[in-house]
C-alpha cells in the first residue's frame, strides 16, 4: 500500500483490503463458475486460478517495494496483532497443512493426529516461552538474538547454519507441492510448474521484503481459506443436510465406522488380502535368497516367456511380461531395496485396515504409542523454534501486540486445521461408498485422471474386473485436491481449491526464502565478513542472495526427493534441536553462557542429522560412506529424530555452561531487559539515561 | 533481599508471577498434549459430541485448548504489565 493510501485509511487499511479483497476473489469465482457454464474449457480456468494467485503476489510486491532496511527485514516494526496473526498463520500454513494434513488423516486415521496436536500444540511454547520475548529484543534474525545474548561470531555462524538447514529442508517440500498442483490442474509439466511459481514469490520478496509477504500472505490467507470451506461444506451439506463440517462430521464418522466395517469383511476383501499375504511370503523368501533368487526369477520368467511363445499365447501377454522381466532389479543390491519396498508394500496391502479412531494400532509395529508421542514432541518443539515463524515476531508493534499476535495466528490456522478430519471422514466415506465393489471400467471419472499422473493407482491382483480397498492406492496428497471431483462439484472448485493450495505452498516458501535471506545477507555476509557494507548495498545483496536459494530450492525439488512428508519432519527436528534450547536458555536461565550454548547447539544438531542420517540411509555414496545404516535407538523413527537431539542439546548447554565461567555483566543486563517490556528506572542511579530501552 | 531497592523489588516480583503465569500454562498444556494422548485408547470408552473421546481430544480438542492457554496468556501478561507499569506506552 502506498503512503498516500495509508494515510486515507488509517489503521483500518488492512482490515479493508482484507475484506476487499474477499469480494474480488468471491466474485471472480463466481463469474468463472459462469463461465464454466457457458463452455470454458478446464484448462483455462486453470490458468486464470494460476495467473491470479502469481498476479496478487506481483501486484503486493510492486505497491509495497522499498529499500529501507527495517522496512525490507521487519516491516518497519509496526504491524498490528490480528494482521500480523493472519500473515504469519499463512506462512505456518504450508503445502503440507493444506494438502498433506488431510490427507495422513485419511490414510492413517488416529495416527495422522500426532500433526494435527504437534504443529498446535508448539504455538503455547512459541507464545509463552519465544513470542514477547524476541520482540522485546527487536533485531532482525534468530542469529541476532544468539549473538547479542552470548556473544561471538562463532555462535551466530551456527545459529545461522542451523537456520539454513532447516528453512532449506522445508522450502523444497512447498516448492514441490507448486509442481505437483501445476501439473495436474495446469497440465503444465512439473518443472516448468515449479519455476513459474517461484518467479511469482521472487518478484514479491524481491520488491518489497517483509512488508510485501506481510500484505500479500493476509491475502493469500483469504484464498487459501474459502477454497478449504468451500468444497467441504458443500460436501457435508449435500450428505448430512448439515453445513457445518467441523462439528457434525461426527454422523458421517458413525457412517464410516459401520461402511468400513462391513467393507472390509466382505470375502473378496478377505482373499485380494490373503493373496497380497501370500506375496509377502515370497518377497521374504526371495530376499533371504539373494542373490541366487534374482538368478532364477530371471530364469523363470524367461522359461514362461518361452512356453508361452511355443504355445502360442497372445503378443499381448508376452509383451507384458517381456516388459517385467526387462524390470527386474540389474544387481543384488538394487534387488534388495526394491523387494524391500515392494514387501513393506504387501504387508501393507495385507492387513486387516485399522479403524479411523482406533489409536495406537498399527500392526507390523509395537512402537506407535512411543513413536506418536515422540513425533509429537518433536513437532510442536520445531514449531517453536522454526526460524521464519519465529522472524516474525520481530516485525510486530510492540510486546503485548506479539502476544496477542500468537493468539490470532494460532486461531487463523485452527480454522484450517479443524477441518482436515472433516475432510479425511467424508472423502474415505465417498471412495468406500462410490469405488469399493465398483468394476473397473465404470470408475469415477477423477480416479482415471490422478492415475494418469501417477498419483493413485490400481491393481486388478485378484482378477475379477472389480476394485477392492486393498488394490487402490491414493497418494495421501491428492485427498483436499481431488475432493472437489469426488463431489461431484463444477471444475471451478477444482481450480480454487488448487488455487488455494498454491497460495498455501507460495506464501511459506516466501517466508522460508525470506528467513534464509536473512541469515545468508545479514548474518553472514554484513555481521561477519563486511560490517561496514552501506545499507543499500546490502539490499543488493540481500536480493541476490534469495534469487540464488530460490534456484537452489527449485533444482533440489525437481529430482523430486523421496519422501517430502520425512523431509518436513526433518526440518522441525533439525530446528528444534539446534534452537530451542539456546533459544529458551538464553532467556530463562542467566547461568548459560557462550561455550555452553555453542556445545549445546553443535551437539544437539550432531546427534540429530547423525540419527537421522544412519537411520534413513545405509550409504551416502557422494561422501564415499557405506553401510553406514543402524537400527533405530528403541524403535524410534528417524522423522522423530528431535527425541535425542533436544535432550542432548539442553543437557550439553547446562552441563558446559556450569563447568566454565559465568556470563558477564552485559549477558545478564540482557536478561533484564528482555524480561520487562518496558523498563523502570531509578532516577538517582540512571539519571540521563531514558526511560524505554 | 533487603538490600534491593523498591524498583528492583517491583520488577522481581513482575519476573516471579511471570514465571507462575507461564508454568502453570505450560503444566495444562503437557497434560493435554501428552497425558491425555498416552491415555488415547482408554479415553476412547466414553464419547463427547458424538465421537470417541480419545480421537476428539487428539483431533480436535487440543486444538481448542491452545486457543484458551494462548488467549488467557496473552490477557494475564498484558494486565500484569499494566498493573507493574511496565507496559509500552
């Protein structure tokens, strides 16, 4: 907004825009809807939905550029609480809230919750022990207040380190959730999706900093909010007579409980699981086998083949298993993995599905209970100690606007949040009722369309032209976007819904483009290796800088990495275990010093990327490293890793931090005043001095 | 601490209640975030607005109870502040 616009509307400016902003969006769905109706192909309205949602990011960043300092890293520090509440909940709300939330509730049921709590639950840490107190330090990054608080640049290098790690982990995963929406809903291919999206978020960050993320989340937050209402109480209405999803999917999950009951004991059910049991057995056998098992399957295959050939079957046939016998594994060890896979993939298929409020039940592990409660631990200490929620605050007026800022935030994510079991319930409701028993050439239309990109597939194992639950495969991330076609509804909700996972995935890989800026141009480079750059120059730096890591992150997205639900995890351990206990520390207990915190950081981080890296993988060939791989300390996932390097991390701190020197008199002056948001002082002993520090 | 003078006295009372306010919402929030969750199975027995009790705290009521804690922090704190003088102009 200019200043001239700022002027005219005072303090009721966001609010407004806010709201005029609801309208535009409400109305131009509306008139799509219409367009719809009089023969507008699906595609354009795809691209309309794209285009707005980059339009909205440019058109911020445009009206709001400045190259202030304070203005670029803090929004000059004067953000009101329930705007600022707004802004950072969409930061919060990434692809994995939007897209992922739901859909692990889907799968997993009870288990998917460990998100649900974990990601909430870290707000109370992050209010009461991180929010005021940041703001009342008022600098610019999480390496500032290190530094400040213990002194030294080596703190603050890995402070910074750590702020690099995580914010990277976690922006890959958004960017890929931009290429998976663009290339379903876009048809445009994945990549070129991925980098569209990013020259979108560029232009906003790169113009105008925080202050541009500041207005241009709230309105992504509008996107991003009516496009997760919408399908889901249209959904509920049109089932329950109800539309009110959050407190009434209750009914549909009786509903559920009994379809899935009576589903799941059919006898074809029974025998496609008994056959998928059966499979298992020989993957077992085979992989004890190795490597004469992998000698023989190529022999055998080939003798079919043969016999086949002589006795005349169809080319069709032959093709196909030509082609599978062309699959098989090239050596042992590829071998290994693969029938690894595909046995956890059989077990998988084999059981007995748990029930959605059945906690605790997974059955191929007796370790749920500790490894929910870990993840959960782990999670909600990330969350207070993710580096560009925790920026935030910086930008906010004053102490206790930042607390009340928490509260807003926190509200303006539940309204989401509250919703992810509504949709899980309904959707698995929809596929049990509408695909379960259904033969194969009469699917749902939506089925055909996600199988195309390779995001839910089906497998006829039993050959009986019928689908069973345990021959469908739906990719967890495809449950919100697909809702709209489940339905039933016009494509328009497809293309808002996509619009509003787009908004979800954008808006947080800005603020984690933003926070890793930061601590590259400020820490880094003006801090430590040129503190008497002009301010303008770091500027060019700053915005440098962040093309460079948007790169990054868009290259590292498309080889697609494994698993992004593993990585995001990753993420919040690694944050949390390097942070946090600094972080906490640093204002609660005045005894920790500088070697305390360095050792507590280092070995917190240590043991954290170690767990994880000798529990996820058996080689790092790029190191030379192999058979690295270990079992997990008492069962505990390597998603969970922060369970060992939280502890170790405060341990550490506490331990070195009492076995050397205590902390001078400036440490502890910083601690007063962190603790008052404004201080008092005696005249007699202060005088000349003002009152608010 | 006799020798402190009536300011610091202020503010380390201001420190003591502030650390109060923040414990005992950190001990409902343990309670509610891990307490109950561990306890997720036998919570399942009874039911609350229709659903089994275990699967609403986890899914739903947890959720709520962080608005409150937050909320109610943020209320006390800046009341606390008002009633120090240590608020922000």
């Amino acid at each position: 907004m200019s200043n001239r616009l700022r002027l005219i509307l005072g303090e009721y400016g966001p609010a407004l825009f806010v709201v005029l902003f609801a309208v535009g969006f409400t109305l131009t769905v509306l008139v799509l809807a219409w367009l719809e109706q009089r023969g507008m192909s699906q595609r354009w309205i795809g691209y309309v939905f794209l285009f707005l949602t980059l339009l909205v990011f440019s058109l911020v960043g445009l009206f709001t550029r400045t190259s202030d300092i304070a203005e670029y890293f803090v929004a000059g520090r004067r953000v009101p609480a329930v705007y600022s509440g707004m802004s950072s909940g969409t930061d919060w709300l990434s692809a994995a809230s939007f897209i992922g939330l739901a859909g692990a509730l889907y799968q997993s049921g009870y288990q998917g919750l460990a998100f649900v709590i974990g990601w909430t639950g870290g707000y109370v840490l992050l209010a009461l022990l991180m929010a005021p107190y940041l703001r009342k330090f008022g600098q610019f990054t999480l390496p500032d207040f290190l530094a400040t608080r213990y002194g030294g640049h080596a703190i603050r290098l890995v402070g910074a380190v750590a702020v690099i790690l995580a914010s990277l982990v976690y922006v890959v995963a958004q960017v890929y959730g931009v290429g998976l929406i663009t290339s379903r809903f876009i048809t445009l291919q994945f990549e070129i999706g991925v980098y569209l999206g990013l020259a979108g978020v560029l232009v906003c960050s790169f113009l105008g900093g925080m202050r541009a993320l500041l207005h241009a989340q709230a309105a992504q937050y509008v996107i991003l909010l009516i496009a997760y209402i919408t399908p889901i109480t249209i959904l509920s209405f049109d089932r329950t007579g109800i539309p009110a999803p959050p407190v009434l999917y209750a009914k549909a999950m009786h509903q559920l409980l009994e379809v899935e009951h009576e589903v799941f004991n059919r006898p074809e059910e029974v025998a496609v699981r008994a056959i998928y049991a059966e499979r298992a057995k020989r993957l077992e056998q085979q992989i004890d086998n190795l490597p004469g098992s992998l000698v023989e399957e190529r022999k055998r295959m080939g003798d079919q083949i043969e016999k086949m050939k002589s006795s005349g079957a169809s080319v069709r046939d032959i093709v196909l298993l030509e082609r599978e016998r062309r699959a098989l594994p090239a050596t042992p060890q590829l071998a290994h993995a693969k029938w690894r896979n595909d046995l956890k993939d059989a077990l998988h298929r084999s059981a007995m599905p748990v029930s959605d409020t059945e906690p605790f039940a997974l059955p191929d592990d007796g370790q749920s209970r500790a490894n929910f409660l870990a993840l959960i631990f782990c999670l909600t200490i990330g969350t207070a100690s993710l580096p560009h929620l925790l920026m935030r605050y910086y930008s906010i007026a004053s102490v206790s606007q930042a607390r009340r800022s928490v509260f807003w935030s926190l509200f303006f994510v539940a309204l989401v949040y509250l919703l992810a079991p509504a949709y899980a319930v309904f959707v698995k409701l929809e596929v049990l009722q509408h695909t379960i028993g259904v033969p194969l050439e009469s699917l749902p239309a939506w089925v055909n369309a996600w199988t195309k990109i390779g995001l839910v597939s089906v497998v006829d194992i039993n050959n009986d032209h019928l689908l069973q639950w345990a021959e469908l495969t739906i990719n967890p991330d495809v449950i919100v976007l697909a809702t709209p076609e489940i339905a039933g509804l016009p494509y328009v909700i497809s293309g808002m819904v996509a619009a509003g996972g787009l908004a979800a995935a954008l808006s947080t890989a800005e603020g984690l483009l933003l926070s890793i800026t930061s601590a590259l141009s400020h820490d880094i480079y003006f801090k430590m290796l040129r503190p008497d750059a002009s301010s303008s120059w770091r500027l060019i730096v700053s915005k440098s800088v962040m093309v460079a890591v948007a790169i990054l992150a868009a290259s590292i997205a498309v080889q697609r990495p494994a698993s992004i639900v593993d990585m995001v995890a990753w993420a919040f351990s690694i944050a949390g275990a390097a942070l946090f206990p600094a972080l906490v520390l640093g204002v609660f207990w005045p005894r920790a010093n500088r070697a305390g915190a360095l050792a507590g950081m280092i070995a917190g981080l240590a043991v954290t990327v170690f767990y994880i890296a000798r529990v996820k993988f058996d080689s790092i060939p790029l190191l030379g490293w192999y058979g690295i791989g270990m079992h997990p300390w008492f069962g505990i996932d390597a998603a969970a890793a922060g369970i060992y390097g939280v502890p170790v991390g405060f341990v550490t701190n506490v331990i070195i931090s009492l076995f050397t020197k205590p902390p001078g008199p400036e440490s502890q002056q910083f601690i007063e005043r962190l603790r008052y948001p404004r201080i008092l002082y005696n005249r007699a002993e202060m005088s000349g001095r003002g009152t608010d520090v | 601490m006799s020798d402190l003078t009536p300011l610091r006295l202020q503010q380390k009372r201001y420190w003591q209640k502030t650390l109060w306010f923040t414990g005992i919402l950190l001990v409902v929030w343990f309670l509610v975030t891990f307490v109950a969750t561990f306890f997720s199975a036998a919570l399942n027995q009874f039911t609350f607005l229709g659903l089994p009790l275990g699967y609403f705290m986890a899914a739903q009521g947890a959720l709520i109870v962080y608005i409150v804690l937050i909320g109610l922090y943020a209320f006390l704190m800046n009341r606390l502040d008002r009633q120090f003088g240590v608020d922000e102009q």
